[in-house]
C-alpha cells in the first residue's frame, strides 16, 4: 500500500489596493460599488510524492529509497469588482461603519508542475500536460467593521477589519479543466487525467480575514 504526502508554503499576508466610488443617503447609509487588485503571486507551492504509483519507488544505492512526484506552484491574480453598503454611525469628528456587499471577479492562476523527488532534486521528465494558464471566476462576499476619523470636512482616514469569504472552481484553458484527483490529491486537468476515476474541478478557498486603512473623500 503506497502514501501520498505533501508539503508546502502560503503566504500569512496577502496585499491589495482598491477604489471605491459611493453614494451617500442622509447620515446614515451609503451605497458603494468598488474594484481591488490582488497579486497573489506564486504564494501557493507545495511538493506532492507519491509512493503509490508503478513508477514511484526507485532503490538507489546505500538502501536509499526515493519517491518521485511533483513540484506544484500556482501563481495567481484576481481582479474583483464589488457592490454593498455600509450603515453608517456618525459622532462628531469620527463615524464608525458596517459594510456588507458581494465579490465577483475574473482569476487567472499559472500551474506550473515540475517533476522532483524526494531528495529536493527536480529532473527532466515526461511533459505534463497539466502546466499552462488557466482562468476562472472568483465569487463570494464581505463583512466589514471601520471607523474614519475626519481629517477635513472633505477628507477621512481610519482602519477596518472583517472577513471575506471567496472561492473559484472550474478553471479553464480551452477544453482543459483544472482537476484534483480525491483519492490522493494530485492536481491535473482533463488531458493528463484521462482515464482517472473519482477527479473533480479544483476549488481554491481565498477567504480570509480582510483588514486595512481607508481613505475617503467626498467632492
């Protein structure tokens, strides 16, 4: 019986700047319509060995054994378009907020998947298939909680904090979909997984604790 195992890195912190546009109802409602940029970069890389496949379990001298399997890196970016609202708390030269809305969004994430081993060494291998650029559609929603201070009558800065929950499945390169295999979580697409049982589309979970500073003006 063979064992999969994989190990790896992602980043604690992710960085994103955004706009906002809104409109204000009275003191105590707004109405906003935003875009944010995120780079997540390559912050998701992991090293998946698989001892259970015909192939993967090479003796080499010394009664070492190596296990053969890949190098993952995805290197991703989104750009998501949000609308929402904030019920806004006013008092005096500070107005805190709570800020509810929903994500949507083009994703775009680059596989690249290199042969390897055991040992750290990667290695000129058979193509795999499954490397290339692939595009989605990030969806989800955020919950806030802010306080700007008041600089002028016109200018605003304060921090807020929240959550956003975010996902994107279906990722497509023409006829190829990004696929994880459930019985060892290997990742492929359509191709490189033909004749593969019990494979569906990857789903990768962005949500995560949404904190920053705001500045608001208003003309």
């Amino acid at each position: 019986i063979g064992t999969v195992s994989i190990n790896g890195t992602t980043s604690n912190i992710l960085a994103g700047i955004g706009f906002e546009p809104y409109l204000q109802f009275g003191k105590g409602f707004e109405l906003d319509f935003g875009a944010t940029y995120v780079p997540i970069g390559s912050t998701l890389s992991y090293t998946w060995l698989d001892a259970a496949g015909p192939y993967a379990i090479i003796p080499v001298s010394g009664g070492t054994t190596v296990v053969y399997g890949y190098q993952d890196n995805f290197n991703t970016s989104m750009v998501l378009a949000s609308v929402g609202f904030k019920i806004l708390l006013p008092d005096n030269d500070l107005e805190g907020y709570i800020a509810l809305g929903g994500d949507i969004g083009p994703v775009s994430t680059t596989l690249s998947k290199i042969p390897t081993d055991s040992t750290g060494t990667t290695f000129v291998g058979p193509s795999d298939q499954s490397s290339g650029s692939y595009s989605s559609l990030a969806v989800g929603g955020y919950v806030r909680l802010g306080l700007d201070f008041d600089l002028s009558k016109t200018m605003a800065l304060g921090p807020y904090l929240g959550f956003q929950v975010l996902t994107a499945t279906n990722f497509q390169n023409g006829s190829n979909t990004l696929l994880v295999n459930q019985a060892n979580g290997d990742v492929g697409n359509t191709t490189s997984f033909t004749g593969q049982s019990g494979t569906v589309p990857l789903t990768i979970d962005y949500s995560n604790v949404d904190f920053g500073v705001n500045f608001k003006f208003s003309l």
